[in-house]
C-alpha cells in the first residue's frame, strides 16, 4: 500500500497588502528589531508572480484556440474528407498541413506554459517564505522600543515592605526589607524542590518537584483550570509535541539559524552570495526538536519533512485544532484552555536568571485561547487580561500589568500584555503571564476561518468566509507563581503559608514547613 504523505497547510498571505504597504511594513518589522525580513522583495516577486500569471493565462487561452481549431478541422476531415472545405478555403491536403501546423504551435505553446508555471513555482515559494518572515502589524497605541519603553497601566497591591506584607496569618512584625529569603532558598529549607537530581538526570534547568511542592504545582494547575471551566473555557489537556510547520504557523521557529541560511539560498536560485547581500539571520530558535531514534519510521510518515518539535505553550496545539476550519458565527468566541509541558531551550539568556526555578528548560502551565470576531478582538483582549488579574488578586500577589513595547512582542502579536509580580526575594518585579492579540497572523498560516454574517445577527445573508483573530493569555506559568508565591508568603521561620484559594487541593496543608512533615520529607 502506497504510503500517504502529509499535505503541509499552505498559508493564504494577503500579497496585495504587503505590496501596497511595503514601506510601512519594514519600518513596521525596524520597531520590532526584526532583521531578516523584506516586504519590497515580496512586492517585486508578487509583481512578477501576477504579471507571469497573466502571461500563463494568455498562453492557456492560446492553446484552447488552438485546440478548438483542430477540433473544427478534424471535424470538417470527418463530415466531407475529399472536397475542398468552403468556409475554411481548404481541401484536403490544406486541412492536414494546417492541422500540422496547429500541432506544432501547441507543442510551442504548451512548453512556455510549463516553462512558465516552473518560474511560477519557484517564485511563490520564494514569495511565500519571504512573506512568512513578515511579523504582524501593531497596535497604534504601542510603545515603540525594547522592555525599558513598557508602559505600566494598572498595579494592584503594595511593594513588600516593614508594615506593608499581605498578611493571610503572617507575623509582618518580624520582617523587614532584608529579611526576606528568595524562593530557592526557602524551597530547599521546605525540601520540595531538588534541582541537584534533576541536573544528574536531565541536565541544568531542570527540577524535582517533591512533596509539598508537587502538591502545590497541582493546586496552582487545578485552581486555574476551575477558574476557566467557570468562566466559560473549554478544558483540554494537549500533546507535548506539534509538528514543525504548524509551530512556524503559530509564530514560533522551529529552524536554526544555519537551516535558515540554506533555506533562503535555496529559495533564492542557490547563489550562496544572496544570503551575505539581502538575508540578516534571525533570532536564536527556542525550539527542541524531537528526533525519533528509529531512522526507518522517520522516514516513513514524512516526519523528516515536517518533524515533531516540543511545544514551548499549549497555545500552538490549541490554535492548530481548528486549522483548516471554516467556523459557525455562532461559536465565536471559542474559548480554550489548555494544560500542557512547556519547553524552551533558552537560547541567548545564559547567565540571566538561573537561580532556581525562575528560568527552566521544561515547565507546565495553563494557556487561555481564544478565537474571536476580527471586530471583536480588542474586547476579547481585555476579557481575557480581566480574568488573569482576578486570578492573581485573588492569589493575594502584588502585581502590575504592563503594555509591552515592539521589540517585545515576538512574530505574532498585534498587541501584548505582561504581568509581573513583586518577587521580594528578588526585589524585583518577575514576569508571571503574558496576553496578546495576534489578529489574522496565526488564522491566515492556518486556515481557520468564519462566516459572518453581512449586515445583522438576524441577516440570513453571509459575506466570504473571513479570517478569525486568535488571542492568547498565561494563566498558571507554574514555576513563575511559584516564586512569587513562595517569597511573598513566606514567614519569618522559613515557613510559607498556602494561599486561601490553593487549599483545597493541598490535602489539609494549610503551611509549608521544613522536612521534618512527613509529606515534605
């Protein structure tokens, strides 16, 4: 049985736009720091893809003329082959050395038709990859710059200080400025963490979490996964893995740098000078790829073509379940919630923040998504942030909700949102979640579309299919809340009391002590 080769899902980019806005998509892509990426090239290649497509087409047209005129004289051949044709002038000798020479046309005209849908072929591909290199478009309201320009819009709570400590049965008198401990220094007077193991086992970055501390993971994992059950979102526990070209879909590259490199020579007509002239590498990938030890079935399914790579969010798996979907009205917004393993190589942050478990390689967390109404997008935004908020106010965390400047949005977003919490071990604020709205970047690589309604909800008329805008928000980065919790919490003995709303699922724990309990031990 022949074996059956995945189509890859071929993105469906709006060349138009890009060509009629090419200035404004580069100065677009400068803002964002983005350095391999060239919209004028789209232009020109996508002129030269519509101007070789007409001529494709005339040449088509010819060849119909062509082969309707032979259809009439081998029918004029048929109904009076001795006679001298009167409409055409022609007896029989005529009709065979015109229908030769109609051949021969075909023949010429049949190769500029393959010559042609070849230069074609190469040009869309060429023309497609350059386009998927373009970042999204941004908010007018977004600040222009790196993580220095982020614009704090909203705080909640109060910096940890002498008489300012969220309380929840923590003696504030015994505390000062200096006294209070980071998370990994509390986490190993608790005993529920041992990255020691974890680094004989799996290498650096990598954790234990033990007693206690697992405990507190699940609590963090069911208390946001109730949360979104209650407000409406679909729960879904998603595979750890995705193949390559629905990460690249969703904005994430699963390519290094050097793949990169060949790639765009190779699209480029193999002239190894174009990739010095025109092509900036990009940003180190924060991908792993997963390689299966079998080379026979890794070559068998075509994974070799589009191999498995370990998502770094639920939102990659959660936003390709619907590729290639045309979507009812009447299902937007579709919320999701995702629980998965989170994996980042953390390329190029060697050396920032790898005191415990702020920066790992491998983390779980629970992912909101939500598909929306293009109109629609910028009120599920603020949806989606309000439900975060109320999660960490209820969690008793000081936080403050930032408006992420360009060079911090990544490939997809239009627009983002992080928050960070006080982290008074650290005295710092630390990044806990994230929102963004990354309009039709993710739809459009991926097919997923919606009918609309034309004009109103009663209207039972509908316009073409149109792209959705798809929305992503954190709400439990387990290891980030758990820093905040663990040093904001923490008592004067090394002690860490439980937040209210993560005891029920704490089997009685309503205090994590040192080891000498027997589930901490």
């Amino acid at each position: 049985m022949p074996i059956q080769m995945r189509t890859l899902i071929q993105p469906s980019f709006d060349y138009r736009f890009i060509s009629e806005n090419a200035d404004e998509l580069l100065q677009n892509a400068q803002a964002r720091n983005v350095k391999d990426t060239q919209p004028h090239l789209v232009s020109k290649l996508y002129k030269e893809f519509c101007l070789l497509t007409s001529c494709a087409d005339d040449s088509r047209s010819s060849l119909n003329s062509i082969s309707k005129e032979l259809g009439s004289l081998a029918t004029s051949n048929k109904t009076s082959p001795k006679s001298v044709d009167p409409a055409l002038g022609l007896d029989e000798v005529g009709k065979q050395k015109a229908m030769e020479n109609l051949r021969d046309n075909a023949k010429i005209v049949k190769a500029t038709i393959q010559s042609l849908e070849a230069r074609l072929g190469k040009i869309e591909s060429q023309m497609r990859y350059e386009a998927a290199k373009i970042p999204n478009t941004s908010h007018p309201d977004t600040p222009i710059g790196d993580e220095t320009h982020a614009r704090t819009v909203y705080t909640h709570g109060l910096l940890h200080t002498v008489s300012k400590v969220p309380s929840d049965g923590l003696d504030i008198a015994a505390l000062s400025d200096h006294d209070f401990k980071d998370h990994y220094e509390l986490a190993l007077g608790l005993g529920i963490i041992d990255m020691e193991a974890a680094a004989h086992v799996a290498g650096s970055r990598f954790h234990y979490w033990r007693g206690a501390g697992a405990l507190l993971e699940l609590a963090l994992v069911q208390y946001a996964m109730t949360r979104a059950a209650a407000a409406g979102f679909e729960l879904h526990i998603t595979p750890d893995v995705a193949r390559s070209s629905i990460v690249d879909a969703c904005g994430f590259r699963p390519r290094s740098s050097a793949e990169e490199a060949r790639l765009h020579v190779e699209l480029a007509g193999g002239d190894p000078a174009a990739d010095n002239s025109s092509h900036a590498p990009p940003e180190p990938s924060q991908i792993y790829r997963v390689t299966p030890v079998a080379e026979a079935h890794y070559g068998a399914d075509g994974a070799a073509e589009d191999p498995l790579c370990l998502i770094g969010t639920a939102e990659i798996p959660l936003v390709a379940m619907k590729q290639q979907q045309i979507l009812d009205k009447g299902l937007l917004p579709m919320s999701l919630a995702g629980l998965s393993h989170c994996f980042r190589a953390e390329a190029g942050s060697r050396g920032r923040d790898t005191r415990g478990i702020y920066r790992l390689h491998q983390f779980t967390k629970v992912e909101l998504v939500s598909l929306a109404r293009p109109e629609s997008s910028d009120k599920e935004l603020a949806r989606l942030i309000d439900f975060q908020t109320q999660l960490y106010k209820d969690l008793g965390l000081t936080f403050r909700v930032l408006q992420m400047p360009t060079q911090e949005l990544g490939a997809s977003a239009f627009q983002k949102y992080d928050i960070e919490a006080w982290m008074p071990g650290r005295k710092a604020w630390g990044e806990i979640s994230s929102a963004s709205n990354c309009t039709d970047y993710q739809s459009r690589r991926l097919g997923i579309r919606a009918r609309l309604p034309v004009l109103r909800e009663d209207d039972s008329r509908y316009q073409a299919p149109l792209f959705v805008h798809t929305l992503n928000a954190t709400a439990v980065a387990v290891p980030r809340l758990a820093v905040a919790l663990l040093e904001s919490f923490q008592r004067p003995d090394g002690c860490v009391v439980v937040p209210k709303v993560l005891r029920p699922w704490m089997m009685g724990i309503d205090v994590l002590t040192p080891p000498q309990s027997p589930l901490a031990a």
